[in-house]
C-alpha cells in the first residue's frame, strides 16, 4: 500500500511554500497535484540546476524521463540512463537525492484514476517542453553572454508555459466536476487561473533576477530593455537608475493585473469550498507579500540581494494566520487583498 506521508515529505523537503498549500487541499486532489508537482520538479531540477552536467546528458535523461511519463513505464533502457545519470550527480547530493525518487513516485503516479493520469500526463509533458525549451534557449550560456527573451510575446508565452498553464491543470483537478460552480463561471476561472499562475511565475522573474544573471540569463524581454534604452546589467547595479525604476515599475504594474485576475478566480470559490479557497488564498498573499517588499526598497536599492526580498519563516506563518482569519468572508477578503495591491501602486507612484 502506497504510503501519503512519503510524499508529504518529499514534498516538505523539495519545497517550503508549495508544501504548505499543498498539504491544506482536500483530500481527493492532493495526490495528482502532488504527484504533478514532484514530476515537474524533478524535470525542472534535471533541466535547471546542474550547471557542470553536459547540456546533451541533461536533455536526453529529460526527454528519456517524459517517455517514461507518456508510456506509463520504467522500462529497462531508462533504468540504465538513471544509474548513469546519478553518477553525474556526485556534485549535487540535494538535487541527486530528488532524482533519486523517481523509481519511488511513479507507483503513485500509476495509482492515479484515469481522468487524474491523464491530466498530470499532460501538464507534465507540456512543462517539459517548455523546460527543453528553455535549456536550449539558454545553452549559450557557455559564452558566458547574457541570454535574454526576445519580445513580450515571448515572455509571456514562457509564463504561461512555465505557470499558467498549471493554473488550468489546477482547476481542471479541483473544479472540473463541482455542480457549484455554474459552466460560465468555470470558463471563466480557467482565464483568471491562467494570469493567475503567470502572476506567481512573474514574481519569481522579478525576485531572481540577480541570481539568474549570476547564471547568464535574463526572463525580461529584450522588448522591455529597449523601451527604457536599458540592458540586464543595469538590473543587477547597486542602486538603480531612474530607468531601472520605472522598468521594474512597468513590470511589477502588469503583475498587480494578474494578481487582480488572481484575486477573482479565489472569489469564485464556493465557500463551502473552505480547503481549496485557503490553499488558493496563500499563495496569493505570500505573492503579493514579495511584490510590497520589493516595491518598498527605497530606489529598488536592496533589490539586487535576493535574501532582502525572499519571505522568511515566521512571515509565512503569520500569512497563513490571517488567511485562516480572512478566508471565510468574500467580501473582507476582497477588500483585503485589493488593498494591498492599492498599496503596491501607491509605493510606485511616490
């Protein structure tokens, strides 16, 4: 019998926020959530974080890995390519002891009912995709030249891909069949899911933008730079410009507009739904929590230092206290939640 809490502490390991929602959802969905989770870190893990394994090893264990995702199978060739990819992985030991659950999770990704399998097949595979995507995008890294997306429609094209199309996977799982939710507002919760995601995807762009450049890329379109006469580097300066500023500014505006749609997709929840709306609601505050603060450093000037912006412990858990405070009222949690982004804009605007 496959055990719950082996995968509730992969999933406390592997990530601190992410567990927190997870582990507040009902029963029912935790699994094929969880187990679409942990696939698509371990691909993202394969994909993004090794820097000294050969780019042709990374994307042919990712691509063995996804066949063995579609065919349902650890066949024979692929337990060969994981013994020899655990090797390369000396170097790693966190992210070597990740991979190393993969023989682990698929009985629980195989347990999963029809309608659930089909689904995290999906959104994994299509995660994948954009995962290769980004690896060969970003292979010129060895250049040691800064790469970049190129216009708007490619950043917003690799949010979606990346996090708005796991808004659509989200809901599909936990809404698809709830008789409480009319057809016109379950089309429209799959829109505002969609922004929904990229509003989370974006916020993580703007917190790392140091630590990728660190790493030779840049997610901000070249599109964007242009229009403020700036490049990646003037994103990285001790004190930024006026025009690194207003770039931010511009980017952090578009954001306040998806956590907007954010906020709509958890006012649609049933209140019955009291589980679902609280893990719907967490990510929410701790997304906007990160844009105030990065908003709040006087000219951005601490904003190059990703742990003067990253939300500690103890702000995490006083989020998911007032969550547990705001949940249960539509209209107090409204007010709440607009507030805050009306309080983002007014930083901006001083």
């Amino acid at each position: 019998m496959l055990k719950e809490s082996l995968l509730r502490s992969y999933l406390k390991k592997f990530s601190r926020s992410f567990y927190i929602t997870l582990v507040i959802l009902p029963r029912r969905i935790f699994q094929p959530i969880a187990v679409a989770y942990l696939l698509a870190r371990i691909a993202d893990t394969i994909t993004d974080t090794l820097s000294s394994v050969p780019f042709n090893k990374k994307r042919d264990f990712l691509l063995s890995f996804k066949d063995q995702i579609d065919n349902e199978n650890l066949n024979e060739a692929f337990n060969n390519k994981f013994k020899n990819f655990l090797i390369e992985l000396e170097k790693y030991p966190v992210q070597k002891k990740l991979v190393n659950f993969i023989p682990n999770l698929f009985p629980y990704y195989l347990s999963l009912n029809r309608y659930e399998l089909d689904h995290v097949k999906a959104i994994v595979n299509k995660l994948i995709n954009g995962m290769e995507k980004d690896l060969i995008l970003f292979k010129s890294n060895d250049l040691n030249k800064v790469v970049t997306l190129d216009t708007f429609h490619d950043f917003d094209l690799y949010t979606y891909n990346v996090a708005g199309c796991v808004g659509e996977f989200w809901t599909e799982i936990s809404l698809k069949k709830e008789k409480e939710i009319s057809p016109v507002n379950y089309q429209k919760m799959i829109v505002f899911a969609i922004q929904f995601g990229k509003a989370l995807q974006i916020t993580n762009i703007i917190r790392d933008i140091k630590n990728d450049y660190a790493m030779d890329r840049c997610y901000i379109p070249n599109q964007l730079f242009s229009m403020f006469d700036l490049e990646p580097k003037d994103l990285i300066q001790g004190k930024l410009s006026n025009s690194a500023q207003k770039l931010l500014g511009y980017l952090i505006e578009i954001n306040l507009k998806n956590y907007s749609y954010a906020i709509e997709y958890f006012l649609l929840i049933p209140k019955t739904k009291f589980r679902l709306r609280l893990a719907c609601l967490i990510p929410i505050l701790i997304g906007l929590k990160t844009i105030k603060k990065i908003s709040s450093n006087k000219n951005f000037k601490n904003f190059v230092d990703h742990s003067s912006v990253k939300i500690s412990r103890i702000s995490v858990y006083i989020i998911i206290i007032n969550a547990f405070l705001i949940v249960i009222s539509r209209r107090f949690s409204k007010s709440y939640l607009y507030s805050t982004i009306d309080q983002v804009r007014s930083i901006l605007n001083k």
